[in-house]
C-alpha cells in the first residue's frame, strides 16, 4: 500500500493541490490522505480510494500503481470518441419515445 501513498502524493502534487485541498474535494479525512502518503497507514476502503482517483481525474488502476499500459493521459486530454462498425446493431430493447402526458 506504500505505492498508492507515493501515486497518491504524486498526482496530488501534479494537480497543484494540497492535502488540504484534496480532503476538501474528495471528502477524505486530510489526516488519512497524510498517513497515506506518509506510508503510515496500509488500508484504505474502496470508496476512499475511488473519491481520491475521481478527484485527482486518474482511473484506480494508476492511483495503485497497478497500470502497466502507457502513462496516464495528461490534464484536459480526452479519449478519442469510439464509433462503432458499419453494420453494427444495437442490442437490448428498443426504446419509445414517452407519451406527451409523460413528459411533463
């Protein structure tokens, strides 16, 4: 768990943040986030751990230094949009459009 503290400290850095910071917006106790990167504290919940990557705009994977695919991407870079094949169809139920005493 010392490697998430050390991703933590590094994208938090990264953003500009404190730690401060970071326990405002992620709703994280600013205490955890500094045993975190301290290496103080060896768990954390899923939930802490997903608000974390969520504020720090970095998929868990990274965050736990679990990623061995290429970096992650930059500050405002967005995935290209996925189009799919020619000739792909859509699965499930095909949707109505609601009655007009529906829509309010």
């Amino acid at each position: 768990m010392q490697r998430f503290g050390q991703q933590l400290k590094t994208f938090r850095k990264q953003r500009g943040l404190t730690q401060l910071d970071l326990a405002q917006r992620s709703g994280v106790p600013q205490p955890l986030i500094s045993d975190l990167e301290a290496g103080k504290r060896d768990g954390v919940t899923l939930e802490m751990a997903w608000r974390l990557a969520r504020t720090l705009s970095v998929s868990l994977d990274h965050l736990a230094g679990t990623w061995e695919g290429a970096a992650e991407p930059a500050l405002g870079d967005t995935a290209p949009a996925v189009t799919p094949p020619a000739g792909a169809r859509r699965r499930g139920r095909r949707r109505t459009a609601a009655p007009a005493s529906a829509r309010g």
